[in-house]
C-alpha cells in the first residue's frame, strides 16, 4: 500500500522460528532502507518545510559548531583596534557608529583603554547638540584620565556650565599630566582672577603657569610670558628675555604653519613668501595713525614683530569652539554688563564686569589675554583700530578707567 506522497508502507513478514515451531515473533523489514536513498529524496518526502540554514554551513554541520568569526576574537585584540580607532578618530561620528553596531562593540568601546585615547576631534561635539549623553562621555573620558576630554569638560563647566569648582578641577587634573592647553587656560584665569573677584588676581601664579606650558611649547604661553617679561607684569622686567620668549613664539608659530601640509589649501591666495614679507605701506599707515608711539627696534622683520608672520589664523581647539557656540546660539549673554573675548577663536567671556582689559588705543575691543589680542590684531583689528579720546562702555556710559589696557602695555597695539 502506497501513501498519497508514493511512499510504500513497511512490510511485515511473519517468520516462523523452526525451533520453537510456533510464530514468535514479527519481524519488520523495511523495503527501502534511509541509507539506500538518496537524502534530497527524503527530504523532499519525510519533510515538506524548506531547511532554515545559513549558506555558510557546510553539509552535515549544525548551528552549534557554526560560529561567527568575530565571536571568535578574543577581547584583547578587540580592545587593541578600537582604541587605535579612537584616536585616529575626525570627528564624533566615527566612534559613535562603531559603539551602536553591537552590544560587544559597545560594552569593549566604553571600556577605560579606549576612552582614555579619544582624540579631540572625537570629542568635538556642538554647543546646538549638547546633552546630558554628551555630557555624561565626556566624564566617563574624563574618568579615564582622557586628559583632552578633562581640558575640555573643564572649559565647559567653568565657563558656560557656571561651575567653576569643578571646571578648575578638570582644568588642573589635566595640567598635572602637563597639558599645555589647560596649563595656559589656568594660567589665564590666575592673570584676570576670573571666577572670583579683582583681588583674587595672581599675577605670579599665572606666569609660573604660563612658564611651564612655554616650556611645553604651547605658542600662546611663549607670547604671553614675553610680554610679561617685557613689561614686568607679575615677573621682574627683563626685556631681552622677554623678545627672546616673542621671537621664539614667532618662529614656532611659522614652522607649525609650514610643516602643515594642509596650510597651502586652506589658503591658496596667501602665498608662502609673504608670511616673511613686511608691508611698508601699513607699517607708514600705523605710524601716521599713531603717531604718539615710538617705533619699536627691529619691527622691519615680521618674525620680530610682537605679532609674528603673516601666517594663516590657527585652527581653534573644539573647546574654544564649543565655547564661541554656545554664546552665540543661546539667548541669554553670560551675563548682565558681561563681555565675550574679541578673538573670535577664543570664546571666553567675563565672569565679572570689567574682568578683561581693553585695546589701550581704541577701547573698542577686549581681550583675556595678549595671545588673543596678538591674534585678532593681526586678522582683524589692525584695520579698525584708531586713537580715541572717551571710551564708552556698553551701557552708553563715559569709561575712563586707567590701566585698563592689556597689561598695562600703551605701545602694544600702536607700535606693532
């Protein structure tokens, strides 16, 4: 008897067993054995439903012996690749895409080895995306002794977080690990006693500070501790160590602008030769809009300029960025009378009224520091700076406080 798919029922043969001369037993003999058939055969017959199997299994093989091949990473290795992927990393979305892949990638990508090596630009998140996610792998980098992520937290909650404790803490766990950036930044705070008030100044703290990231070769400290030294601003005046420390800003300023590969795109109608070039014409312009000031020795090269060369503007740390951001996009200023730095790279504000010194020529202009003033005067404020008689303050109001200027120093703008 055939069923309805053509396969024949077993037959049952009764034997006789001559021995015992009576039926002991059946016996079932099967007409066509599994192993005389061919397997598509009975799959096709036994099993109508289609075998739900990877294409990767070989014939015979079962799920439980088919494992992935990264399962079969072991985690060290894993380990090694991601943090070399954080710290090549160009931006946020690099690292994040690599943490939402899997729950392993994720687990080892938060894994103190990795975070401690993120790079800066992994960390550059925008002031207009900023939450409490962001915040919280900031501090978990930061935790991992991430010294970028400490500098850059640190300037977050100092300065538009409003917590300055805990900002100055960041800002010094970094510095301890000799971070030239959070070096300088404590620096600055010491000179304007930012966070507190004018009698919280310490003048030769903020150059013992600004020494050591000189030392580091950061070139904003190099420029700021030359001017100090010039000017006998918290140090004794030393003036020739003081053009020493502007000379070698300027010069560490032109290699870093022609080892970059990228300076030559970034501005393709600035040729080189000219970072060296003098411009007679503005130099006579300067001295007949500023005629009270004293032309300094050796202004005729650029690289002994208190500003340095012609060269490209730097590119702004993402702190700095992420500061300037979040004073413009946000409706309320930093405060009532409060002023922002006049560096559009910088993007510090005031913590108190009066906090920063103004352009000592114009008064148009602040500025937390003379790096800042070196910088914007060369990009920018150069073609508007012009002598007037009373300042006026934001509020409509005559100014005319004295030694307001950066440091103290008339001949800074004017002469340069």
């Amino acid at each position: 008897m055939r069923t309805r798919g053509g396969l024949c029922y077993p037959r049952v043969i009764a034997r006789m067993c001559p021995e015992k001369g009576i039926v002991g037993r059946l016996c079932l003999d099967v007409a066509n054995r599994r192993k005389d058939m061919d397997n598509n055969t009975i799959e096709s017959v036994v099993s109508r439903k289609r075998r739900k199997v990877s294409p990767e299994t070989t014939a015979g093989g079962t799920h439980q012996n088919n494992i992935h091949f990264f399962d079969s990473l072991p985690d060290d290795l894993v380990l090694t690749i991601l943090t070399k992927l954080s710290s090549t990393s160009t931006s946020p979305s690099d690292f994040i895409n690599v943490l939402i892949t899997c729950k392993r990638l994720n687990r080892l990508g938060l894994n103190s080895l990795v975070l401690a090596e993120v790079s800066p630009k992994a960390m550059a998140v925008k002031a207009k995306n900023w939450s409490d996610s962001a915040h919280r792998f900031l501090k978990h980098c930061a935790d991992a002794g991430n010294v970028e992520a400490c500098y850059t937290l640190g300037m977050i909650r100092f300065y538009c977080l409003r917590n300055r404790g805990s900002g100055a803490s960041l800002l010094a766990k970094a510095a301890i690990n000799s971070h030239a950036p959070s070096l300088y930044s404590l620096a600055v705070i010491q000179f304007n006693g930012s966070g507190g008030t004018k009698n919280d100044k310490d003048l030769r703290a903020g150059v013992a500070l600004c020494a050591r990231a000189a030392f580091l070769g950061h070139i904003d400290a190099l420029r700021e501790l030359g001017h100090c030294l010039q000017d006998g601003y918290g140090v004794r005046q030393n003036i020739t160590e003081g053009r020493r420390f502007l000379v070698q800003a300027n010069a560490r300023e032109l290699a870093a602008v022609l080892s970059s590969s990228s300076s030559a795109a970034a501005s393709p109608g600035m040729p080189t030769r000219s970072w060296l070039a003098w411009n007679n014409l503005h130099s006579l312009r300067l001295s007949h809009a500023h005629a009270h000031a004293p032309p300094l020795s050796g202004s005729s090269c650029p690289l002994l300029s208190d500003f340095g060369c012609n060269v490209p503007a730097p590119e702004a740390h993402p702190a700095n960025r992420f500061l300037s951001e979040w004073f413009a996009t946000r409706v309320e200023p930093p405060g009532p009378g409060l002023r922002m730095c006049s560096h559009v790279g910088c993007g510090r504000p005031e913590t108190r009224r009066h906090e920063f010194r103004r352009c000592s020529v114009c008064g148009t202009v602040n500025y937390c520091s003379r790096a800042c003033q070196a910088l914007d005067w060369k990009f920018r404020h150069k073609a508007d700076c012009a002598p007037v008689e009373v300042w006026v303050d934001e509020e409509g109001e005559e100014d005319g406080e004295e030694g307001d200027g950066v440091n103290g120093d008339v001949q800074m703008v004017a002469g340069s």
